[in-house]
C-alpha cells in the first residue's frame, strides 16, 4: 500500500472524459491524487505544474499521442513512469512503447483494481529509483568531499574541483575564477571551452567574467536559461546568447574567494534543480578546500620565513663588526628576494653613512636621490632630525652586473625602520625597478631579517664600547709601567706598533690574533710597576 502520507500523484491522459473521471474517483477512494488531461499537448503543461510520480496515458489522442508524449518526456529528461493504454492492440506501437521508457502496456477495457496495482508499483519502482539516485548522490559527495579534504597542494586541489564540477553537473564547458592580489579583481584558475552560441563572438569572454563578477559581489548564485537570468543582474549583452548556465560562489563564513561556473549549449537540455543543487554542494565544499588549502600555504610561507630568519640569526651571531653584519643582510635578502636596489641608512653619534648595493651600474647622483627620501623617512619617524651633509655614501657590495644601468624610477620601495633602545637606528631601504608580486610576500622576511640585524647592531655596538673601555684600562696599565723611567716612556707603544706590524706580515694571523698580540705588546713589560 501508498503511505497516505507520502501522497501519490498521477495524471491521466485521455480524450474519454467517462473514463477519466470514473479512473479519478476510484483513485481518490484509494488516496491516490489524480490530475486529467484531453491529450498529450495538455498532459505537458500540467506536468511542469503538478509533477506527477506516475502518469497513465491512452495510446491514441487528438493533438498530441501517447507516443508522441511518451517521446517529449524522454527528450527532458524526465524518469517518470509511464502506463501506456489502448483499446486497440498493435504489437508495433506496444514495442515502440517500451523502447520509448513505458513502464508497463494495459489492454482497454481497464480493470481498475489492476490500473491501481500497476500505479503503486510504477510508484515503488520510482521511489527506489530515486532514493538510488540520492545514494548515489551522497556517495559521490563523499568521494569528491575527501579528495577535497586530503588536498593541500592548490594545483592539484583546483583539477579535483573543476573535474568534478563539470562531471557532476554534465556540462561540456566552464570555468574557475579566484580573487587576484589586490582583492578586487577575478583571475582565471582554469577554463574550458565556450558554447556554440557565441563561440566566435569578440564578447565571449566578457560575457562570462560579468557573470562571475556579479555573482563574486553579490556572494549569490545565479542561472541563465535562454539569455534570462534568475535572479535578475545588470549582465553584458552577449549573455543573452546563453542557452543556459549556472554559476556559485566558493566562500567560508560569508566571504567570497572564488566562481565556479559551469555551461551547457543549446545541443543540451537546461540544467535541472538537481543539477543546480549539486552545483551549489560542489560550490560549498569547495570553498572550504580552497580556504584551507591558502590558510596552509600562508602557515608554511611563515614557517619559512621563521626558519630562514632563525639560519640568519645563527649566522652572524659570531660577528660584531658593522659592515660584516650588513654584508650579510644584503647578500641574504639578494638569495631571497627581487630587489635591484638596497641601502642601509645608519644613523650614529655624529656622522652617518648609507651604505648601498645596486644590482646594474647607478651614477651616484642618482643613489643620493634615493638616499634623500630615506633620511626623510627617517626624520619622519624618528625623534630626531639628521642633515644631509652629515650623510656619506659608501658602496658596501659591488653591484652583480657592469656596464647596463639600473632602471629608474624604482617601481616598487620598501621603508624598514630600525629601532634601537631609545631612538631609531637607521633604515633599511629595498627597491625593485619592476613591481613583483613576491615584493610584497617578501616584506614579513626583510622585516625579519632586518631585527636580526638590529640586536647584532646593538650587541656590536655594546661589544665595541667594552672593547674600548679595555683598551683604555691596558693602556693606562703601559703608561704606569713607562712612567717608572723616563727612559722607557713610550717603549710599550713602540712595541706594540712593531709587534702588529709583524703579526700581520705572518698569513696565519687574522685580525682576532693581531688584537691579541697588540694587547700582549703594550703589557709585555707589566711586571714592573712591582720593581
């Protein structure tokens, strides 16, 4: 028996209206909803009104028969059953029948106990056939969902996306779009082919990205069937070309980061609500992936920069020597950015340098014109105010390339502050003659690299003013020594010029082993203040 709550609904065409109305009654006594129609043509517009489960058709009928109609149903793609019935038998059209997709063939006069087995069973069959199909839905979500889910290179994430997209709504043709760089802009991610219709048309391409600009604003879905779109959108003109088209949004939590649009030519039937809610699980799901899959990629750019900064760190940890430590900084940030232009504004007690390294060949005019805006970067920011004429060029690296000349004006600048304990340091200054997108990816690292640079700076700073302070108390140690006789005065001295002189004539001895041998020198003799 039909569960009354889940009501069936079946429309009878005929043009005996006897026979409809008698099949009508008796059906609404076995709670079955019946709807009549006179022909085939009539059975069509009620179809799309009522869409009935089960539909009982007479073989022969003015306008439109129960072929002809069995055929319509079968070109839209319709999978209702169809009861074929005939007071005249012919073995040819019963054949037709059920090559057609009829269900099941009835003899006239019908017995209407027997009509309304054959309903409930047409009834079950489609049920199954449906929750088949639901089934059948679900599990290719679930495959498309963990392929999703198990993806986290972008590449390989957008085929899965666009494959199954197109798969899953039977359209030939579509395409991805995702948010540029500047948040504004829509960018391909993939594409494939344009429909018949406008296939040679100049606006093909603006026809679609209007689409996927409206639906990328508005965050809505949107469906064009014969030029029409639902809902209504302010659309360019070749749109009215579309046979029919479906596009959603990718997003999460109410943001929009990407289109997916997919199309059918007019070779094809319209998408259906199914079609339409696929699209939009497809859609749904996919935004997810697609956010993870960036959120993962924006952890791994910052583990990176971590990693590279903490290598950095490591290794100018032994030098307290300023031009080492900048020599460093430069050459890092050539290995790992595109710059054509780097200069480091040092700010000390009295007199300050920029030191600079160009990539091409730069006349100095044209370095001081750089070197101009960063001191007035730095006396925009800093507490205090330096001159120009207290400022010295000195090229601290040779540039990579003679003779070509580097393109200016520098398209692309970055400002790094260098903060000290209590006032600004300096400015680390990065130019670029041609703006790359990895320009601004690279800023997190210089900025890295740059605080690195700042504590070595002032750990130089602080090791050197121990160091002088060393030095003094050695030398006021040889000066007591001296002051014992006024023959020895100056001895320590004198020595310690020749003992460094000699040091550095021997190749085994770096700059670390001269210091030592200096300071030996000047005490060489300390023993006798005790004499």
């Amino acid at each position: 028996m039909i569960n009354r709550k889940e009501e069936c609904r079946v429309l009878i065409v005929d043009d005996d209206p006897l026979l409809c109305s008698a099949i009508s009654q008796y059906l609404s006594g076995e709670g079955i909803l019946a709807v009549v129609a006179s022909d085939g043509q009539e059975a069509l517009e009620h179809f799309a009104e009522i869409k009935p489960d089960v539909v009982v058709a007479d073989l022969r009928m003015p306008v439109m028969d129960g072929l002809d109609f069995l055929e319509n149903l079968k070109k839209n793609g319709s999978s209702t059953p169809v009861i074929i019935t005939t007071g005249n038998p012919d073995m040819t059209s019963a054949i037709r029948a059920l090559q057609d997709g009829a269900f099941d063939y009835l003899l006239k006069p019908l017995h209407l106990s027997v009509l309304t087995q054959k309903i409930r069973k047409a009834f079950e069959t489609s049920r199954l056939s449906k929750e088949n199909v639901i089934l059948s839905e679900i599990i290719s979500l679930y495959t498309i969902t963990s392929k999703l889910a198990a993806s986290n290179n972008m590449d390989a994430l957008l085929d899965v996306i666009f494959r199954y997209g197109l798969e899953m709504t039977g359209a030939p043709s579509g395409a991805i779009y995702l948010r540029g760089g500047n948040g504004e802009e829509l960018v391909y991610a993939r594409q494939r082919g344009l429909t018949l219709l406008y296939r040679t048309s100049a606006d093909a391409e603006a026809a679609r990205c209007s689409i996927a600009q409206w639906v990328f604003f508005s965050g809505k879905p949107i469906v064009i069937e014969f030029g029409a779109a639902k809902p209504a959108a302010d659309l360019h003109s070749a749109c009215s070309r579309i046979h029919t088209l479906m596009a959603a949004p990718l997003g999460i939590s109410g943001k929009t980061i990407g289109v997916l649009l997919v199309e059918r030519d007019e070779t094809m039937p319209l998408f259906s609500v199914l079609d339409f809610n696929r699209m939009e699980i497809i859609a749904s799901q996919a935004g997810i992936a697609v956010n993870n899959t960036d959120l993962c990629a924006t952890l791994n750019k910052k583990l990176e920069v971590l990693r590279l900064v903490s290598t950095f760190s490591e290794q100018i940890s032994g030098s307290m020597e300023k031009y080492d430590l900048l020599r460093s900084l430069f050459q890092k940030v050539r290995e790992q950015c595109a710059v054509d232009f780097m200069g480091f504004l040092l700010v000390q007690q009295r007199n300050h340098e920029f030191l600079y390294w160009a990539k091409n060949s730069i006349d100095e005019v044209e370095v001081w014109k750089i070197c101009r805006t960063v001191i007035e970067y730095f006396n925009g920011k800093a507490s205090r105010a330096i001159t120009e004429r207290r400022v010295s060029l000195k090229q601290l690296v040779r540039q990579q390339k003679s003779g070509s000349m580097a393109i200016l004006p520098l398209a692309f600048r970055q400002f790094v502050p260098v903060k000290g304990e209590e006032d600004m340091m300096g400015v680390f200054f990065t130019g670029a003659s041609v703006k790359h997108p990895e320009n601004i990816e690279s800023e997190t690292l210089i900025a890295g690299l740059v605080s690195q640079i700042r504590i070595a700076l002032v750990n130089a700073k602080l090791y050197n003013e121990m160091k002088q302070n060393y030095l003094k108390t050695i030398r006021a140690l040889a000066i007591a020594v001296d002051a014992k006789g006024s023959y020895t005065s100056g001895h320590s001295e004198k020595v310690m010029s020749i003992a460094e002189e000699l040091a550095r004539e021997m190749e085994e001895c770096d700059d670390r082993h001269v210091a030592v041998i200096c300071d030996a020198a000047l005490l060489h003799d300390i023993g006798k203040i005790g004499v």
